[in-house]
C-alpha cells in the first residue's frame, strides 16, 4: 500500500545524493492523469488501464525531463523488447515508478555504459517471496550489519536486483533471475555489489560484478545501479 509520509521532494533530493558521474535524475509523484503522449506512445498503451497508461506517461514525463539537461529536444521514447525504454543513439537510461513516485535516469553512454534505477514501496517483503528474491545467505550477512528487519532489508535488496537487472539486460540480451546474483552492502557508504553468480549467464562488458548505491527517503527504497566507462 501506498505509504502515508511519501514525500516527493524528498525522494528527490535523497536520489539526487546518490547519481554517480554522469547520471541525470528527474522525478515525481505518480500524476492524477496522463502527461501528453506521442501518438506512437500512446499506441504502446492504448489497449492498458487507466493506472498503467498514468504510470507509462508519468515514466516518459521525467525521461524527457532528464534528457533535456543532456540537450535533447522532447520526443518518443518507445518499447524494445516489450518493456526496455528505447533511448536516443548515444544514451542510456532506466525509468521505475511505484504508487507514490516516478523517476528516470540518463546519461552519456561514452560516460556510463550501463545504467539500471528502481525505486519500490518501503514495506516488508512478503514472506513467501523472500526465498524467490534472496537467499539464506545473502539475507542473513545484510541483516547482521543493519538495524533494518529482515523484511524490510528484503525489499531493498528486491530493489538492488531491479535496478542491476536493468543495467545487465540492454548490453547483454540475457535475463537474470532473482537468485543469480548475489548482493552484498557497505550499509554507512550506501553502496552495494551484485555478483551473478551463475556461471550460465554472460557477464556485462567482461566484469561479473555491478555496483551501485541505494537510500529510503519519503516513504519508498531505491537503488542505482551502473557501470562506468572509466573502468573497463
């Protein structure tokens, strides 16, 4: 459920501490009605519910937003592969929303060659998907270094694997499960690394490891995850 104490502004200026280099972010509330579409965009939801075409144009809304300050003029940002944000040549990006916020980030691929960001409710984890998202393992070693319950560190690191699922998929054309990659936390840096762990899938630009940063501000948890040119 939606969480009482959102706060937008918050969120903003919370995500907007943890960018690395060369990440744009622009974000907001989820709109009470739909922000203008392109005709071809608005075909990608035509057929969708109310709530979904709010979401897709919410996501499109702040892409444009964020692409302004790399200098491109507004235009379609279309679908690949059912559901991966089509970007202008040279760009690369992730957009994520929940039931109280909505935000994009972009950047330069000569800068950032990868780029995941996801943003998810600040509420336990149901139990029963606890096994699907994380291991014993993985939980355990991040819960003995925090305050947080292990439901709540749950979400969280079901957020991580979002965002790090959105970095390795564009580059690789492969799909990771929940359970292929393993994170682990400096909880005081707010940083993480996710290792896939499944010698099946390939790795991203020759590095088995993706590392990011992640904050709860305002009543949601977020993740950013990325890979800079600087380090291949």
């Amino acid at each position: 459920m939606p969480q009482d104490n959102a706060d937008p502004l918050q969120i903003h200026a919370a995500i907007s501490a943890i960018l690395p280099p060369g990440v744009h972010f622009e974000g907001g509330a989820p709109p009470a009605i739909c922000h203008h579409l392109y005709a071809s965009e608005l075909r990608l939801v035509e057929n969708c519910v109310p709530q979904r075409r709010r979401e897709f144009s919410a996501g499109r809304f702040y892409a444009r937003r964020a692409l302004s300050r790399l200098g491109h003029r507004p235009a379609p940002i279309l679908v690949a592969g059912g559901r991966w944000p089509v970007w202008p040549a040279g760009i690369v990006g992730s957009i994520s929303h929940c039931a109280t916020f909505c935000g994009a980030t972009v950047a330069v691929a000569r800068d950032v060659i990868a780029l995941g960001f996801d943003v998810e409710e600040d509420v336990s984890l149901a139990a029963e998907l606890i096994p699907i998202i994380c291991s014993p393992e993985e939980l355990e070693f991040a819960v003995s270094n925090t305050i947080w319950p292990a439901k709540r560190v749950a979400k969280l690191i079901f957020s991580i694997k979002e965002s790090v699922f959105k970095a390795y998929h564009p580059p690789t054309a492969s799909f990771l499960d929940f359970r292929e990659a393993m994170v682990t936390f400096d909880w005081t840096a707010q940083e993480f690394v996710a290792r896939i762990c499944s010698p099946e899938r390939p790795p991203v630009f020759g590095r088995r490891e993706i590392t990011g940063r992640f904050g709860a501000a305002g009543g949601v948890v977020f993740s950013i995850a990325s890979i800079s040119s600087g380090i291949i």
